[in-house]
C-alpha cells in the first residue's frame, strides 16, 4: 500500500512540475541534436528596425509595434528529426489548452498545418504560439512572448496587407 501511495504521490508532482507550456517545451527540445535552438531578446529586435528596408512604411511599423510589445522569440526548426520527438513534440502541442492556451487558429492544407495558440491575460497578449508543420519532417515552434494589446494584433494584420 506504501508503495502504491508514494508512486501515485511522485506522479502527481511530476505532473505538476512539467506542465505543457511554451517555455517548458522550448525547454525540453533546445538541447536536442535533432532541434536548431533561437532566441531572439528585445535587444535584436531594436536592431532588426535599423536593417529595415527605408521605404518599406509597413515593415517599419510591424517592426516599431514589435519593438514596443514584445520581449522575447523563442524558435525551435525541426528537421528531419526523429519520429520520436517530432512525436512528442506534437503531444505537448495538444496539451497547450489544458494549461490555459487559446486555440486561435488551426489551418490544414494538404499535408501542412499551422497551429496558432494565445495565452491572454485582460485583452492582452501575453504569448502567441505559431506551429508549422509540412507533414513530413520539417516543423517549426515559434514561442512570442510580451505584452501585445488585442488592437495591436488587428494593426499588424492590416500592415501585412492581407485580404
């Protein structure tokens, strides 16, 4: 009976100490031979603005919106992986709306497929997920976090000239 106790008492706090969300994923899979590992700070994306194309109004201002709003990306390329972990890496992705993630968009074409998640807090945008996946080898997980205002979201659409 102890022994039953105590396993069900470490599954519950492994449970809770791994939860599935994008920091614990890009925890997981950064130091993985398989996955390419990015960090892109606040400091990059004010440099990225001096590299912007001078005529280009709406690449500036994605840029300057991005610049004000955002504090870290976090990037991870898998490609030609293993099963494995491209498997597991799916996995997590499921669990994200058990931790609080908002499924915003799931978009299938073919054999691709992007996955965009939220984390809101207050009409915020606390962090935007983006999953790509070509249905074969190549995914990408793409992890922005900061403080987006909702309007600000609907501004970057209409720069990116979408119709």
């Amino acid at each position: 009976m102890k022994r039953i106790i105590c396993i069900l008492l470490t599954t519950i706090v492994i449970s809770f100490t791994f939860n599935a969300n994008a920091t614990n994923i890009y925890r997981k899979y950064s130091n993985n031979k398989d996955v390419q590992a990015v960090k892109v700070g606040k400091f990059m994306l004010k440099l990225a603005r001096t590299f912007a194309d001078s005529d280009d109004y709406a690449e500036k201002e994605a840029l300057d919106i991005a610049i004000e709003y955002i504090d870290d990306m976090r990037v991870l390329i898998f490609e030609d992986s293993r099963y494995s972990t491209r498997e597991n890496l799916l996995n997590d992705i499921d669990n994200l709306s058990s931790e609080g993630y908002e499924l915003l968009m799931d978009v299938t074409d073919d054999d691709d497929r992007v996955r965009i998640y939220t984390l809101e807090k207050r009409d915020v945008i606390r962090e935007l997920i983006i999953f790509v996946s070509d249905g074969e080898d190549d995914m990408v997980f793409m992890d922005i976090k900061g403080r987006i205002p909702i309007d600000k979201v609907g501004e970057l659409v209409a720069l990116s000239n979408i119709d």
